[in-house]
C-alpha cells in the first residue's frame, strides 16, 4: 500500500516542480497585466475621463427637480368684516391654507461665461489625454524594468553556468594531475595549485548559485507572481545589433520628440495650462444663463384668492451675474495660470534638451557594447585555443601547472566578458527604444 501511494506522489511532485518556461515577450505580457502599478495609473486615466465628461456636461442644460412640504400655523384668514357690505357674516376673502405642498422643476442653460466652462472642458481633455500619455509612460517603464531583470536572470543563470563548467574543467585538470604524479611529470606542489584553485571555483558556483536565486526571485517580483517560481528561460541574446530600421541620430531624434509619451504627456498639459488661463480670465465677463422653472404647488401663490388645491405655473427668463469688485481675486487666478503654463512650457525645453543628450548616449551604448562582442568573441576564441594546447603540453609535461590555471582563469573571464557585452547589448538596445518611443517589433542593423 505504501509502494502504491508512493507512486502516485512521486508524479504528482515531479510535475509541480516542472519550472515555467518564459520568453521575454512572455515575462513583458505578465508584469503588464498584473502590474500594481499599471492599475494605479490606469485608475489615474479613468478618473481623468471622468473629470472631463463632468466639465462638458457643464455646458449642457441642467434640470432640477425639487419639492417640499410645510406647516404653518394659523392666522387670522382674510376676510371682509361682517356688516361691511351688508353681508350678515364675515366674507372670506383668501382662506388659511395650513398644509402646504410644493414642487419645481428648473432648467438652467449656460448662454455666456465669458469662454469658462468651455475652457474647463477644453483643460479637462487634455488632462486627461496627458493621463494616457502617462499610462503609456509606465508602461515602457515597466517593460525596461521587466527586460533588464530578464537578461540579469539570463546573465546570472550564464555565469552559473560557465562556474560549473570550470568546476568541472578543474576536476579534470585534478585528475589529470595525479596520473602524472604516478607517472611522475608532476609535484605534490602542481596538484596543491590546482585544489586551491577548484576551492576557489566551488565558491564562485556557490555565490552564482545565490546571484541566480536573487535574479530570479527579482524576476517573479515584477511580473507579479510568486517570488519562489522557478523559470526557464527560452529567449537569448543576440550578437547583432538591431535598431529600428536602420535610422541615424536626427532621425531617432525626431522620432523621439514625436512618439515618446511622457513628452506628449507634457505637451497636453501646456494646452491644459493654456485653456486654464482663458478659463481663468473668463471671470472677468459677465455670465450670463438661460432659466425656466415649472411650479405644481398647492396652494399655488400665483392663484388669488387661496385656492387649496394643486395649480401648475411657469416662468422662463435671463440671468446676469457679474464680478464689479473681489479685491483682486481673479487677476490673481489669472497670474497663477499663467506661471504653471510657464513652469510647464520650461520643463518641456528642459525635457528636450535631456532627450538630445539621452539619446546620444543610448546610441553611443548601443554601438560601444557592438564592439565589446566583437572584441569579447575574440577573446573567448582565443582562451580556448590557449586552454587546449595548454592542456596537450601539461599533459606532455611542456607545460606548468601555473600555465594551465591562467589559462583555465582566462578562459573563464573571457566567456564572461561575452556574455556580460551580449546582455549589455540587449539592455542598450532596450533602453535606447524606450528612449525614442518606438513601439515597433521590428528591429533591423544599425548604420554604423
């Protein structure tokens, strides 16, 4: 029975430790669906929805409906005395109505304010196009963030990697080592070297052990799903250089200035700042409104003598209201809109001429890590053509025991520097288009 059950669970355990495999693609499409972050700003985008369509119902006609009950007390009606007209009786003229109902329906339409509420609305629209903007904004963010922890997993899991590989290159040379110390072609000092040296390197796969835990659980972290999730990754680097369609400088420059959200971002909020002075300096016209109201009282003032009963009546006319004097208040509303729009407008030259230099520096990036892989392959070609013959000699006794661990070291080095350029490249190129605002997935060699 116990075989039985133990057999049932060993799939069971096998299967939920089957670790996820994630493109990078993959990994973008999860921290942007569940993005804490994202939700907030998407929250931030349906609130400013909101406040617009409120500012444009302002400039339709508004209905009111209102209605209320009162009890007065009682007065002396009035009443033509007895005897007056030779009536033998008092003659009630308008009786006392004690229970009084009232009801009113009120449509008010905005006729002039002086260019206000359109204004209002106009600032509100493009508030809330700047809320899109900054959605987007985080968005891109958040797909940076999400990459750079992708290929520091990747890099870390290749460091882990290339640790192992010397683990095991280092027991070979061990072993290697002792059969030429039977063979006498080597010293108890040779294999001394070569045990300290494979210590060395158990301590490194240790730490790469550790760095790979960190990045991933970093990883799991900002996609949004638990930190203790093991992945697989599925997408690699490349080592060519791939920047959107082959543009120069001015050109990703232009680009930049035309497509990046937070400068569209800030460009609404400039036409936001321009509407709100107009808005402001509307106070200084007179406003002017449209009113009806429809009355459905019992008793009705309107109705003479008192009549207890529900009588309907209207009226429809044209209100004015004007400003003469608020000690200052509106020329201060207005000097308060017009330094945002400045503060604005200075912040947008401010942001341009940091796109200039960013972008210059994610190009020169892009084309320093290029030549870093160049460099590195290279290298690594090289260390392992200086690993194999100097195994060949060591095994031949032509070769130190100090000879074949600088090569073992610089072999290790080598293939570390090309992955660390390959991942440096990735990261480059990712940055650099966030920093243009290229939303393209398309990606061809750079013009050198």
């Amino acid at each position: 029975m116990k075989l039985i059950v133990a057999l049932i669970l060993v799939p069971v355990t096998f299967f939920g430790q089957i670790p996820q495999r994630l493109s990078l693609e993959d990994a973008i499409k999860l921290g942007q669906e569940r993005s804490k972050m994202l939700s907030i700003s998407r929250t931030k985008v349906e609130t400013a929805s909101a406040r617009s369509s409120e500012s444009n119902a302002n400039l339709l006609p508004s209905i009111t409906v209102a209605g209320g009950y009162s009890r007065l007390s009682d007065v002396t009606p009035f009443e033509i005395p007895a005897g007056l007209l030779g009536n033998p009786q008092p003659l009630v003229i308008s009786p006392v109505v004690l229970d009084n109902y009232s009801s009113r329906i009120t449509v008010q339409q905005p006729i002039f304010t002086g260019f206000k509420l359109r204004s209002n609305a106009r600032a509100a629209e493009y508030i809330a196009k700047a809320s899109e903007s900054d959605y987007k904004n985080d968005k891109a963010d958040l797909t940076l963030n999400v990459t750079s922890a992708y290929w520091s997993l990747y890099q870390n899991l290749e460091t882990k990697k290339l640790s192992d590989e010397n683990v095991n290159r280092l027991q070979t040379y061990h072993n290697d080592t002792k059969n030429l110390m039977n063979a006498g072609m080597a010293t108890r000092n040779d294999l001394l070297k070569i045990e300290v040296q494979l210590s060395n390197a158990k301590l490194m796969q240790i730490d790469a052990l550790n760095d790979v835990d960190v990045a991933m659980m970093n990883l799991n972290n900002i996609i949004g799903q638990p930190i203790e999730t093991q992945i697989e990754l599925t997408s690699a680097p490349n080592d060519t250089t791939r920047i959107f369609g082959g543009r120069l400088y001015p050109e990703l420059l232009e680009q930049a200035f035309n497509s990046r959200p937070d400068v569209q971002s800030l460009q609404s909020r400039i036409e936001a700042s321009k509407a709100t002075v107009t808005a402001a300096q509307g106070n200084y016209f007179p406003q002017i409104f449209l009113t009806g109201n429809y009355y459905y009282n019992r008793p009705n003032s309107r109705y003479f003598p008192t009549i207890d009963e529900f009588k309907s009546t209207w009226d429809i006319g044209v209100q004015v209201q004007f400003d003469v004097w608020n000690w200052g208040a509106t020329s201060s509303e207005v000097d308060q809109a017009k330094a945002t729009l400045s503060q604005n407008e200075i912040l947008y030259d401010q942001m341009k001429d940091n796109i200039s230099l960013e972008i210059k520096r994610n190009v020169l990036a892009v084309q320093r890590a290029r030549e870093k892989i160049d460099v590195a392959k290279l290298g690594v070609d090289q260390a392992e053509e200086n690993v194999r013959t100097t195994g060949d000699k060591y095994k031949s006794g032509l070769a130190t025991s100090t000879e074949l661990l600088d090569a073992d070291v610089a072999l290790l080095q080598a293939k570390t520097n090309y992955t660390g350029a390959l991942v440096e490249q990735e990261l480059a190129q990712a940055t650099l288009k966030k920093s243009i605002g290229d939303s393209l997935s398309e990606e061809t060699d750079l013009r050198r």
